[in-house]
C-alpha cells in the first residue's frame, strides 16, 4: 500500500449511536492510546433441562427471531452424525435467555406475536415485555442501555466504556464489574417480580455450550451457542489541538502493520480459543471444524478476511463474498474449505478486523470465541506484545501468502490436532526474529508469547503504556 493510497483512506464515518459518547472524551494535544472489550453473550439459568437421545434428534428447532444454524451443515450431515452418536443416557441441556427475550415475550414467556414476519398479534401477550417492566422498576435499565450494555443480535452484549488511556488490568476489571452489575440488578428484579424462578438463579453463560435450550424456544434446542470478544486496541497516537489525530498517513501505517501480525497469528488464537464443532469430535467420517464454528462458518467473523492492502474505514461486519480480493484465488483458504467442507457455503463474508469505526479508533479484533475470563490478561497482554513488534518491522499481508493460507486451512480442520507446516514456521521465525523449537501449535503460541514478552515487555512503546507492570510475568501464560 503506497503512501499515496493510504492517503485515499477515508477517515469519514458513520457515527453509530453507541460511539456517540467517546467524541467528547479526547483532549487537545495528548499522547491517546485505548484500549476496549465487547462481550457478547448469553445467560444462563441455574437448572438444566434433562433430555434423551429422541428429543435431540427430533427437536432441533432455532429460535424463530434468531439465524437457523441447522441450516449450516449441508443436507443430513447434522442429523446423520448425531444418530451415530448419541446413546441411551439422559443429557443435561443448560437453559439460557438471550436478547429476544427481554424484548418480545413477557413475563410468563408468551411472546407478542406468533410470528416475525407477518407480526400477527398473540392474544396471550399482556402487553408488557420482560425488558419494558424492568426499565419502568430499576432506572439502571434505561440508564446503561447502549452504554455498559447493547441487545446486539441474539446476544447480550457487554461494552466496557473506560478505552481512554486505560490499561489491561482496568479494562478487564472495568468489564467483570459491568457484567456483575447487570446480573445483580437482574437477578434482584427476578426475585422481586418472581420471573422464571422455577429455573433457578439466573448467570452470564459460563461457556459455548454445543447444544442449549433457549427459554423463549422452550420445547425445543439450538446449535452453534456461541458467545464472542472482540478486542479494540488503538496504538498511541498523539492528537492535535482539536482532539484529533494528527499524523493520519501515520496512524494508517503502525495500526496496518498491527493488523497484519495479529492476521498472520490468528491461526494460533483460534486454535487455543476457538469452540469447535462437537460432531467433530465424535464423528470422524464428517468434515466439520476442530478449531472454530465462527470462523469455520466466516458468516460475521473470518480469519484473514479484512483487507491490508485497502484499510477500509468503519463499522464493516460483512462483504458480498465475490467481492473480496481473494474469491478467484483457489489457494485461500476459503475456497478450499468450502470445497471438502460439510458446512453450506454462504453468500458473504464476515470480517475478522474493523479499522477506524469510530473517530480516532483503531483496531477492532473480531476472531475470538469466548473463553474463560482468566485468559484475558494474557490475550490482551499478547496484543500488545505484537502492535510493538509491528511498530518496529515491516509486515506483509498475510493474506494472499501461500504458506499462511496452508496453515488456516489445516487449523480450521485440525484445530489442536495441526501439524503446523514447517514452511509456515521459517515465515514466523523471520517474522518474529525467533527460532521456533516445535510445530505444536499450543507450544508455538507459548513460545512466541513467552519470546515477545521477554523483548517487550519491560521496554515496548505500547506496553509500557497499556500494561500494568507488576502485574504480567512471563509465565503467565495460562495452560488448556
């Protein structure tokens, strides 16, 4: 990308309403740098539902507001692997509430129409939804609304709120105190208005759960109950006197090149995070993902998918798949899965990168599934190791490289299992300027972790900024 195109890049953006309040929050003529983390995710009830063998192969039915994820695997796949695989004992299915809950039923879970579509009126409704009587008894409702929390899709998203000049350790405590507070109020208004007590205490979900009732969907179960994290990161950056960036062309360049490394090491993050495919454990004769349903499925998330060599500006989630620079080449990695793959193909791509979605942001980083909190600290901290890397070398575009496209396409099979390719790891080694010991893929992750930490740590620009010093060591990599 020439210095000339960058200066193509468009800094004109939709405003969105939850960005609204982040203009006022930058000052004349500082050092900015941000650091922010979007939790998306569902709740759980305390009692679980019992079920057998039968239900799981008859009552597989999505929620009627939400995407049918049935609809992902191609023709009897689903169904075909599930007979092999199930036995006769009872299965314990945890029951969870999503966004639609709160907005389109009521407190006896009637929903306020029958359908979505053609909107006909429930006569069972009583007028008030979930959400409604919550906001008219506790203010905490109206007040963090699109602020500490959003109804994004189906899912519940968390949004921690203070990025400036924060650091790691403040973000993630900022965000446990956010999503504390909301199961708090919750939980106090379920009790006092004696809302679906019959499930019991009521949680952020505590993981991906393959299978999961959803109680607005109560009579039957859905698939690929995946809760995310995305990540914004912004590289210090100094603002002039209007609280703007100052060197734009130069604000282009460093969060470019972050993008990249984080692009050419997603492969690792995947593997480590990613929630696979139950079947794909269970049944060998089906081609379905080890690593990652999300990015398997690349329907608002991809490996790679955000294009380096353009930087489109703003709140971008998915592209018409023919209109990605990669959909003629045979070697991306897309292509290839979707050739042996036993997921259906779909017509747009998610973007695992959003750059600049709002007036002086960064980098949003959109591949990870959820995972255990106590992983955040090092995630984090390994971001920051790598936008230091990237400020002080050249990286290029991972994303027409040969060798990287071979090791997304082993992992998105593999997932753990990957050999990850020795040609892959020359390329990382001069990446990174270190000599790689394994082609493990968890021992990789390690090594590099533990490599970036010893050079960054006590003397990298972004790491002296955004972590707390005496709160990251270098073993502090958590093990699976």
């Amino acid at each position: 990308m020439t210095d000339h195109s960058m200066n193509a890049v468009s800094f004109e953006i939709e405003l969105l309403d939850k960005h609204k309040d982040y203009r006022n929050q930058y000052r004349s003529n500082d050092l900015y740098w941000g650091v922010g983390i979007e939790n998306e995710c569902y709740l759980e009830f305390e009692n679980h539902r019992v079920v057998d063998k039968h239900f799981l192969l008859t009552k597989g039915l999505h929620e009627k507001y939400s995407v049918n994820h049935f609809k992902n695997y191609k023709e009897n796949i689903y169904t075909n692997s599930l007979q092999k695989i199930l036995s006769d004992k009872e299965y314990y299915l945890p029951v969870l509430m999503n966004s639609h809950s709160f907005t389109k039923t009521d407190i006896n879970n009637q929903h306020k129409t029958f359908d979505p579509i053609d909107n006909e009126p429930n006569p069972d409704y009583s007028g008030e939804s979930i959400f409604e009587i919550l906001q008219k008894n506790n203010p905490y409702f109206i007040d963090e609304l699109q602020k500490e929390f959003i109804f994004d899709g189906d899912t519940v998203e968390f949004v921690t709120q203070k990025f400036y000049k924060t650091d790691v350790d403040s973000v993630i405590a900022e965000l446990a105190t956010i999503k504390q507070g909301f199961i708090n109020n919750l939980q106090n208004a379920f009790d006092k208005d004696k809302i679906f007590t019959e499930y019991g205490a009521i949680k952020i979900c505590s993981k991906n759960h393959p299978f999961a009732i959803f109680i607005s969907n109560n009579t039957n179960y859905s698939v690929f109950n995946n809760m995310t994290y995305h990540f914004n990161l912004t590289i210090p950056t100094e603002l002039n006197m209007d609280g703007e960036i100052k060197d734009k062309l130069s604000f282009i360049k460093k969060h470019q090149k972050a993008i990249r490394l984080f692009q050419w090491l997603s492969p690792l993050f995947m593997i480590k995070f990613g929630s696979s495919d139950y079947l794909s454990h269970n049944d060998s004769s089906v081609n379905l993902t080890k690593a990652s349903q999300r990015c398997a499925m690349s329907r608002y998330i991809g490996v790679g998918t955000y294009d380096t060599d353009v930087m489109k500006t703003g709140k971008i989630v998915q592209m018409n798949f023919d209109e990605h620079p990669m959909h003629e080449n045979p070697m991306w990695w897309v292509n290839r899965y979707s050739e042996i793959s036993d997921y259906e193909k779909i017509d747009k791509i998610g973007l695992d990168i959003n750059f600049h979605k709002h007036k002086n942001h960064g980098i949003e980083f959109r591949i990870f599934d959820y995972f255990d909190e106590k992983y955040l600290q090092e995630v984090l901290n390994f971001l920051v190791f790598i936008m230091d890397h990237a400020l002080l070398n050249e990286i290029e575009n991972p994303i027409c490289d040969l060798e990287w496209n071979n090791f997304v396409y082993e992992s998105i099979i593999h997932g753990k299992e990957t050999c990850v390719p020795s040609n892959l790891i020359v390329l990382l080694e001069n990446i990174l300027s270190i000599k790689i010991e394994s082609n493990e893929p968890l021992l990789i992750y390690d090594q590099i972790y533990s490599s970036l930490h010893a050079t960054y740590y006590e003397n990298g620009f972004c790491s002296s900024l955004l972590i707390k010093k005496q709160a990251c060591t270098a073993n502090a990599i958590v093990s699976f």
